[in-house]
C-alpha cells in the first residue's frame, strides 16, 4: 500500500500573487497616485486628473497584455479606474474619484459581519475553497471559531480604512485622501493575508510511520 501523500508545508502565502503580481500592485495604487498628482499640478482640474488616471491604467493593462499575463487583473483595474473617474467628472468633485472604494469597503464590512451573523464566516468560505478543505470546517467548532475570529480581522481593517478616509472625504481633502488611499492600500491588505495566514493555518499532518 503506497505511503500517504505528504501535506502542504504551512507556508504563508504569496502576497504579491494574491493582488495579480507587481502589475497587480502598480494597477491598485498608481492611477489614484496619479490622479492626486495631476490634480495638484493642473490646478485642481478633476476632468485632466481623470484623463491622467485613465491613460496610466490603460498602459498598465496594455503592458500586462502584452506580456500575457492574465487579463483579469488588467480588466478589473482598468474598469474600477474608469468607473471612479466618470464619478467624479460628473460630479465636478475630485473626491468623488474615491467614493466608490469606500462604498466597496462599506458593501464588505456588511458582507463580513452578516457571515459572521449566520455562522458562516466569509472567510471560511474564501479560504476553504483555496486549499481544498471544502465544507469540513463547518462541523469542526475550533475551527470555525478560527474562521470567525479572522472575518472579524477583515471587518476591522476595512472599518480602519472608512473610519480614516471618510473624513476625509467629506471634508473634500483630495490629497490627504490620495495618500490615505495609497497607505492603507495593498499595505494593509498584505497584513491581513499574513495576520489570516498565521490564524488559519494547519499543522501539517505527521508522516506515516515506516516507507
């Protein structure tokens, strides 16, 4: 009888792939960099920080193209960038570029908090599909109380992310905002991986006794 398969060494996971790579990095934080900048410099001209915006993520997508990698990151990122910048220039407020990251954030913290109000953490959901652990976790208390505790986490680094940014939002301050966004960006998303990682990892199983 063959010897059971080794199990996956506990690794923490890959941060940069989770977001789509280095490309995935620069498509979530530099057209809203580059909006605030071209904001300052024009003169505080939503419609040319928007153009800005736009041009910086169809390039970026472009590039991710032509190196084939996987266009949906490339999408996704141009689609968000398009969708702020419309906002905005429709509105006439440069803020405005930023609202639906908060209305995001806001739309996840009630995902969140309703999982966890059902008992079925999202987070749970999310990591059993990855690593093929399926729906087992539900029968196992610890472990679903570890999948609570790590929904919880999630709730409270985008709680983090509203409560700072709001503010600011609402007080119409377009480059504190900027900065805000780009901060607690993929930072704060590469410490909730780790932070996750080191709540819901698994022991790896010991070795069978004997070849």
């Amino acid at each position: 009888m063959a010897p059971d398969a080794p199990s996956r060494p506990s690794e923490p996971p890959s941060i940069a792939d989770a977001i789509g790579g280095p490309w995935g990095v620069a498509e979530t934080s530099a057209p809203a960099a580059a909006f605030v900048v071209a904001y300052s410099i024009s003169g505080s001209d939503t419609d040319t920080a928007a153009t800005v915006a736009i041009a910086l993520a169809l390039v970026l997508a472009a590039i991710r193209l032509a190196r084939r990698q996987s266009p949906r990151h490339a999408i996704s990122g141009l689609i968000g960038v398009a969708f702020a910048a419309f906002v905005a220039t429709r509105s006439g407020r440069a803020e405005d570029f930023f609202l639906p990251g908060l209305i995001t954030n806001a739309l996840f913290i009630t995902a969140l908090l309703v999982s966890i109000a059902v008992r079925r953490p999202l987070v749970g959901i999310i990591v059993s599909q990855l690593d093929g652990e399926g729906h087992r976790w539900r029968e196992d208390p610890a472990r679903s109380r570890t999948f609570t505790r790590a929904s919880w986490l999630w709730a409270g680094l985008f709680s983090m992310r509203l409560l700072v940014q709001l503010p600011l939002y609402l007080a119409g301050a377009v480059v504190a905002l900027g900065v805000a966004r780009t901060a607690m960006g993929v930072p704060l998303f590469a410490l909730g991986v780790w932070l996750t990682w080191l709540l819901v990892r698994r022991p790896p199983a010991p070795a069978a006794a004997g070849a």
